[in-house]
C-alpha cells in the first residue's frame, strides 16, 4: 500500500527547507528546518530528545499499564512524566485514550525543541504536525480514496503558529480508528489535543452524511480553531480553516 511507504509525507515538505528523518522505534519523524539552521549533530540531538521522552514514557506506562491500553480518558498517577500528563490532558477533553495524543505529543515536543534553532520548523509523525512557520505554507490533504485527494491543501498563515495539524482516518494508516472517514483534520496550538480529536471526531464518522457531525463534534473542544471531515465527496469545515488548490 503506498502509505506504508509514506508518500504522504510529500505533501508537506518545503522546497525552501531541509528535510531529514528520524526513526526511533515506532516513531518515525519527518522534520523540516530552514537551510541555514540545519547541521549534523541537528538529528542526533534530536534522536535523544525522542529516546528520553520514550524512556519516561514507558517507564510510567510499567507501572500504569491501563494508561497505554485505555480506550476513555485515563487519570495519571503519581510520577507520571510531563509528556504522559500532556496525553492524558487532550485524551480527557476529547473523549479517548491518552494513546490517541501520542504522535501529536512527540511532534510537538520535538518541535518546540527545534523552534529555538530555526523560525521555522514542521516535523510530522505519522500524519501528525507540529508547524511553526515564518511565511504562509501550503499542507496538502491526503484522504486515501476521496477525489480530495492530492487536489487541495490547508493554508496555513505565520500567525496561527505554532499549530498542531493531526489526521484521523478510518481508511488510511494502521492507526486505531472506529470511523470509516477518509480524513478527520483539526487544528490546534496544542497537537496532542489536536491529535487525539481527530481520533474522536474520526469515531464518529461511519457514513458522508456524519462528515457535518464530525466537525461540529471537533467545534465544541475548548483548544480546537479548525476542522476538517472528509467521507467520498463529502466535505465539512469549520473554523480557522482555508482550502486552497494543491497545485
């Protein structure tokens, strides 16, 4: 299948800025830095941030095991990390799993870390952004089969940054998804929270006609600006949204 080759990820690179790839288990970052700010030690520094993180995760979850598991808002107990406090805190206000927030809580933890060498930074995990940008970006929606597809992107002005911009899909990815959307995107200045109401306003999503329910779903989170649901042809939006063509 050609997402689990990421081809995706071509959507939103930058052609004035330096990609590169960091892969620490399951996962796996696609960051973007201008030129100038790049350097070889940029990626190590980075692959540590993720194994600490990583490592204070899974050290709580050792003795929370219900916390990776849980499918409903889960309480923290005590040592519980900032990272795992963070999921747990989006997971609540949306109505899921801590899990749910955990690629948009690495992509924004690397993110901020990568803002204080570079004004602009996109890292994205797995569908999942962090965007912090010094001009207005075009970032391309992928929505598997939908004729949306590859055909517009969000346009995203230096304003509304930093900004959490997080996909859900119930036909696309390995990602646990309970709708069959095409693409549940929400914006917003947190990504875990961005993250996990995209997995929730995704949940909601088993027919084109629940693509309106989606976004107003997505609309009532306090923290949410934006929302997009896409099912076949049909679209819904809401908020701090602009589409624009993708050429």
């Amino acid at each position: 299948m050609a997402y689990t080759e990421r081809t995706y990820r071509t959507l939103h690179r930058q052609g004035d800025l330096l990609h590169f790839q960091v892969v620490v288990q399951e996962t796996d970052l696609d960051i973007g830095v201008r030129r100038e700010r790049f350097s070889p030690d940029l990626a190590g520094r980075v692959e540590e941030l993720i194994r600490r993180e990583r490592t204070a995760l899974e050290e709580y979850i050792k003795g929370d095991p219900a916390y990776k598991t849980s499918l409903v808002p889960h309480p923290t107990g005590e040592g519980a990390p900032p990272i795992a406090l963070e999921m747990a805190e989006a997971a609540r206000l949306a109505g899921v799993g801590p899990m749910a927030a955990v690629a948009g809580a690495f992509a924004q933890r690397v993110g901020k870390a990568l803002c204080q060498h570079s004004r602009d930074v996109i890292v994205e995990n797995g569908g999942d952004i962090f965007i912090k940008t010094s001009r207005i970006r075009k970032v391309g929606i992928f929505a598997g089969p939908s004729p949306f597809t590859h055909r517009i992107a969000l346009e995203i002005p230096p304003d509304l940054t930093p900004l959490g911009i997080c996909t859900s899909s119930g036909t696309v990815g390995h990602s646990l998804s309970f709708g069959k959307s095409d693409a549940v995107i929400i914006l917003s200045p947190a990504t875990p929270l961005a993250d996990a109401v995209a997995t929730a306003a995704g949940n909601l999503v088993q027919s084109e006609e629940d693509v309106q329910r989606a976004v107003d779903f997505a609309a009532a989170i306090p923290g949410v600006i934006g929302a997009v649901a896409i099912k076949g042809d049909k679209l819904a939006a809401w908020g701090r949204i602009k589409l624009v063509p993708m050429g």
